[in-house]
C-alpha cells in the first residue's frame, strides 16, 4: 500500500472515536465504532451510532451512566483532538453528530491530488478472491447474457484489484459435456481427413445445430456419438482430443473478439480443466456420508430450514427490539425470488426522536438497494410506512408460526428455503455433472489456489443450482457455516435482457444477438453523431475512431451497471446512447468538458498542484468536497454487496454535484481560480478512476 494510504472515510471517522470508546468504556473493549453518513444531512456529515446498543449493554452491569444520551456524551468528551472534526453535538438519545472540519476536507484532497487515487483505495479484509465470470459455453453462439456476466464480473474484479486484493479472473467455460460426442463424430463426418479450418466452422453456432440435427434424426449416429464422449473422456484416443481441441479453439477465437472489444482480461479455466478433481472431491463428500444413492443416481441431500441466529423481535421486557442498527426482521417468504423481502419491526411510539432515527436509517439502507418493502394485501407501504404497522407485521409473522421464544424475548428464527431437490453429482449413466464439475471446482478453488471469497456471475435463473453448491460444501465443512467467516461463496445473479418488446433481446436475423454486431452498431451511432457534430473536419481520424469506440462501449456497459443487477433491463441503443441523463455519453462528456476547463485556463495544474491552496469556501464547493472524499465508501459499498450500480449512482451523483458547483462558482478568471481549477481537477480523477472501475475508457475532448 502506498504510504499515505488512508482508507474511507468512515473509517478514519472510525479511527478517532475508537479512542474515545476505549477511553469511555474500558470494560467493552471489543465494541467496535458505528459509524455512519448522517441521516440528516443538513445538521452533520457523518454520526456515531454506538451510545443505544453500549447503554443496553452496560446497563444491568453497575454503570455510573444513566441512560443513553449520557455515554454518548461521554463518547463525545473523551474524542482525541483531530483536525478532522470540526464540532459535534448530540442528537435524541445520544447519537454523535459530526461536522467534518472543511479544512481537513480539502487538505485530503490536495493530498490525492499529489499521491494518486490510489491512496484512497478501500481496505478489504480478503486477501484472494475469484471472480468467475463470462463463461460461455463451446460451440454456441455467446449472448447476451454472457456479455451480462463480462462486464458485471469485470467490474467486479476491477473494484476488488483496485481494493488491493488478489483477483484471479476465471472464465468457466462449457468446454466439457455429452455435447462434445455428437460435435466431434459430426466434424469426423464432414471433415473426414481432419482437417478444419475457422471458414469450415466458423459459424459454430450452426455446425452445433446441424449436428444435433444429426443426432436427433439417427439413432445409429446417437450410438456413435455417445462411444465418442466416452473416447474423449478416457483421453487414450488422440484423434477424439484433437477434434475437441479444434472445436473449442475456434469457439475460443470467437469469444477473444468480444473480450477485445470490451478490453476485458479472463484467465480460461473451463470445465474440462477440473474433470480430474471430481473423483477426489466427490470422495471427500462421500467420506462425509453426504453423498447417497437415488434411482441410481448419486445426490446430495440438501438440509432443510437450517437455521441461523435468531433475530429479536420482542426484548425480554416487552419491549420491541433494536435489532442490529435498525429494527428489520428479514423473512424470505419468496425463495424462487433473489430479491427478499424485509419485514421492518419498528418501536412502537412514533414521538421519541431516536425511532425517527433508526427509521432514517432503514430509508438510507433502502435506497443503497436492498429491498425493504412491508406488503400487506397488495398495499405497498414503502416511504409510507409507519409504526402503526409493527403490530400488524408482528401479527402477520406470529399467524404464520414464525415468532417463538427465546429466553421471554420474542425471535424470529430465520429459515433458509426448505423443500429443496437434492443435488445430482453422478448421473444413472455415472456420467458427471454441472454439478459435479462446479463441486470439484470449488474444491480446487478452496484448496489449491486457497481463494478466500470466490464469486460467481450468472443469471438469477442458477441462483437454485449454487445454492446447493454452496450447502453441500458447507455440509461438508469446506464452508463455514457462518457465513461472515472465510472462506465464502457469493452468487452474483443478474436480469433477463430484454428488448423494446418487453420479450427477451433478440435481433430479426438471428435468433441470438452475436455480441460483437451489437458492439460494431454502438460505436456505428456514436461515430455518426460525432461526425453530425462536425467533428470529422475537427479531430484526426484516429482520434474520432477511438472516442466512437470509447463512448459506444462505454454506453453498453454503464447501461447494464446502472441498474440494480437483480432487475432485467431493456437494451436500447437510444437511450444509452442519450447525452442527457444517467447515461455514459452524458458522464463521458462532463468528465470532458471538466478537462477542457482546465486546459483553458492556460494554468500549468501540475504547478498549481505544488504550490496553490484548496479552500472550499462555498456551500457547493464543499459538498463537491465531501462527496470526493466519499469515492472510498462507494466502492467499498459496491465491492461489498457485489452491486457495481452503486459506483454508478456515486459516479451520478459526483457529476451533478459538479453541475451545481460549477453553475454558481465562477472557475477561470475569479479570485478563486487556482483553488477551483484544484476541485475540477480532483474531480476528473475520480470520475476517470470511476470509469476505470467501470471498464470504461474516458475521453478529453469532445
Ligand atoms: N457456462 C455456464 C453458462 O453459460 C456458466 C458457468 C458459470 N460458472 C460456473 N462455475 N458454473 O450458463
């Protein structure tokens, strides 16, 4: 890490009231600060959350405090001097208000000006992550999905990289299967001598086609076909590797064309490459006693309403619960959906200002992504909803058998899915998997190349199938159960991508979209509204060649990344290809017309860098400030939760806080020029570092 590496912002927040908890309550010396951005933005920058649940906790133990609000005075008393913080005030029943000293805001930032951005990388706890993304499948056309994969997996890694963690880029491939039998005997009967060349089966997607043609209409072929799989899966017949070797090059050609497009870097580790691990981790699971015989199948029976920690809905006293910062009772009741719904539990009296508080909180935490909705009858009770409803939601998941005792308070026990399909590892032809590929997989994962977190990126449609990847390893301890410990899985599920009909995105011609047409349009409509702005005459050939390209690609992927990666979305080239609004072109063009404020200037901004002073003397200037020093908490926050559309939203955000800064502040020519030329010049560098994490290529002029 660079030596001026500083972390987010809220951790060094965190930093300085560590100390004070310390000093406060030495006897809790394994509470951890909590710290969050203020929910009322107007009074403060970022608050203390620690004062409630410290006073639950030292309460019954003969405490000199008494109450909250107190200790969260003292809190605040014993805060070592920081030239960070500015005031602090106490809020309600003790939560810290904390105004950042704007001084140290811009002292930050001339700091990162000098020391790079990457100063400001967050510090994650995972040492070595796996990103499994794009993974299309040999001889078939990849679509769109896949491309879904690409960016959001590339996005993914980029972020963790940037966050100093290990990334191994795993491209999965479906290079591995039954398929092959009909692909190869099919390719022996065409190209008899064996000799192919890409024009032969250039259209993969065809000759995949044709031979399953083959292989529906002739049983004699079928016959052969299968003798095939097992030839090539027994690896002693050269010929039937070969043929399998030229099939998944070709395909591999293919894939290569849209991965250079799109600039994206995977490192090729197909199915085929753990085939010889399957027996091994199949006999650790068997050892294990987890795999049984069904029909003469072999599974995995996946257990059923495993529970986790309880959550409290009812204190002992009778009281409802401060359950962890909020009041949110999580209750998946739809387990075909990704998208849980979350029951909020709030205190019962709607006047003391703490509940106000924690339900400020929920907002903030639902418009960062996770859905927290209370449906009753069909009634949306989103920003609506009151305390009115806590009895009726407790009510609701009482009738439902979900609240049980726990030591007089009143839990909800969270049960994860039940009725599950067990899980096929050996077929009734002993044949492998999927399934047994990706188990095999993970234990290599696990044990050979020792990756702490491993992340896949699929549809939502194989959320089911890692599920029970993932119960079966955690069965098998090669998970913890906890899922807060490491070595963890995450499935990283997105949307369909649909078309302006609302039905799955195809093109007329074909019925697969072939990625790299889609990409050749993109940049098509860009070069030609660039040559519209009369830019051919302006700009050098090359130059208009590498800004269409950016700004083409660019708008693909940040119209996949914007939205929440759970939603479908509809691909729509004019939207994406807007200048106005939440789009890449707009961003791509703000991010441009920042740099040529500054080269207009005519100031030398490495100089100015050396030797001028930030100030952030207007309202604008510092929230522009605030929110640079934020980029470390956005990324954090999208590494964290695995939702690139949050660096998206930040990176929004950022632009319009530019917008509104530079729509009152005058740059060149004002008193203020060297100061303000600093603020768009930190602001170019973290709008091109965002788009840098983004896979996105900026541009200077426009
Ligand atoms: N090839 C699969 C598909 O196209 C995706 C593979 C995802 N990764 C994995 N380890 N299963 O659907």
């Amino acid at each position: 890490a660079p030596e001026h590496h500083t972390g987010s912002l809220k951790e060094q927040i965190a930093k300085v009231f560590e100390v004070s908890l310390k000093v406060t309550v030495p006897d809790e010396p394994e509470v951890a600060p909590l710290i969050a951005v203020c929910s009322k933005k107007e009074a403060a920058d970022y608050q203390c959350n620690n004062a409630m649940s410290l006073w639950s906790k030292i309460k019954g133990k003969g405490t000199e405090f008494r109450g909250p609000q107190p200790v969260g005075q003292a809190i605040m008393r014993n805060l070592p001097t920081s030239d960070m913080i500015e005031s602090c005030s106490i809020a309600g029943p003790g939560f810290i208000n904390v105004k950042l000293s704007t001084q140290w805001i811009a002292k930050r930032i001339q700091n990162m000006l000098t020391d790079g951005i990457d100063t400001w990388a967050p510090r994650l706890s995972v040492k070595r992550a796996i990103v499994d993304f794009s993974s299309p499948n040999i001889a078939k056309e990849m679509h769109v999905g896949h491309l879904r994969s690409t960016i959001i997996g590339d996005t993914i890694a980029r972020m963790l990289e940037y966050s100093k963690v290990d990334v191994l880029r795993r491209n999965h491939v479906g290079d591995w299967g039954t398929q092959f039998g009909m692909l190869i005997e099919f390719l022996f009967e065409k190209f008899p001598d064996g000799e192919v060349t890409d024009q032969d089966i250039g259209e993969l997607e065809l000759f995949y086609k044709a031979s399953k043609q083959r292989f529906d209409g002739d049983d004699e072929f079928k016959e052969r076909a299968r003798k095939a799989v097992v030839a090539l899966q027994s690896g002693k017949e050269e010929k039937y590797q070969k043929a399998w070797a030229q099939i998944c090059e070709i395909s591999r050609r293919g894939f290569e064309k849209v991965y250079e497009r799109l600039g994206v870097h995977l490192e090729e580790m197909g199915e085929s490459f753990y085939n010889p691990y399957i027996p091994l981790a199949l006999k650790e699971l068997n050892d294990k006693g987890l795999i049984k015989d069904d029909e003469g199948a072999k599974v995995i029976k996946i257990i059923e309403g495993k529970k986790a920690l309880p959550l409290v809905a009812t204190e002992k006293d009778g009281r409802y619960s401060y359950a962890s910062t909020d009041f949110a009772a999580l209750w998946s009741r739809l387990p075909e959906e990704e998208v849980k719904w979350i029951i909020l539990v709030i205190l019962q009296s709607g006047t003391e200002e703490k509940y106000q508080k924690a339900w400020a909180q929920i907002c903030e935490i639902n418009r960062k992504g996770s859905k927290i909705v209370y449906q009753r009858q069909g009634v949306h009770l989103g920003e609506s909803l009151n305390n009115t409803y806590i009895p009726l939601a407790l009510e609701e998941l009482d009738d439902k058998g979900l609240i049980e005792d726990d030591e007089d308070a009143k839990v909800i026990k969270i049960i994860e899915g039940n009725k599950v399909p067990p899980l096929i590892v050996t077929k009734t032809d002993g044949g492998y998997n999927y399934a047994s590929t990706d188990l095999a997989a993970l234990w290599y994962r696990l044990n050979e190349e020792k990756a702490e977190w491993i992340i896949y990126v699929t549809d939502v449609g194989q959320r089911e199938h890692f599920k029970k990847i993932f119960a079966a390893a955690k069965s098998a301890g090669w998970l913890p159960a906890d899922e807060s410990k490491y070595p963890k899985t995450s499935h990283v599920g997105f949307g369909l991508v649909l078309g302006d009909d609302g039905k799955r995105f195809r093109t007329r011609s074909t019925e697969v979209v072939k990625l790299v047409d889609l990409l050749d349009e993109a940049k098509t409509r860009c070069k030609a509204a660039l040559v519209e702005r009369g830019k051919m005459a302006e700009w050098t050939a090359e130059e208009l060649e590498q800004t269409a390209e950016a700004v083409g690609y660019g708008a693909v992927k940040y119209a996949d990344l914007k939205n929440n990666r759970l939603t479908n979305y509809t691909f729509n080239f004019d939207q994406m290809l807007n200048d106005k609004g939440n789009t890449a072109v707009y961003l791509l063009y703000a991010h441009a017309r920042i740099c040529s404020i500054i080269r207009k200037s005519g100031k030398d901004i490495e100089q100015l860098k050396r030797e001028g002073q930030m100030l952030l003397q207007t309202d604008d200037e510092r929230k522009l400030g605030l929110h640079l020093l934020q980029f470390a908490e956005a990324v954090e926050e999208a590494c964290t939760n695995l939702l690139p559309n949050v660096l998206c939203e930040y990176l929004y955000d950022l632009s319009e806080k530019f917008t509104s800064f530079y729509s009152e502040c005058k740059v060149v020519g004002s008193a203020e020029e060297t100061s303000r030329l600093l603020l768009c010049e930190a602001t170019a560098v973290v709008m091109r570092k965002c788009f840098h994490l983004l896979g996105i290529t900026p541009v200077y002029k426009i």
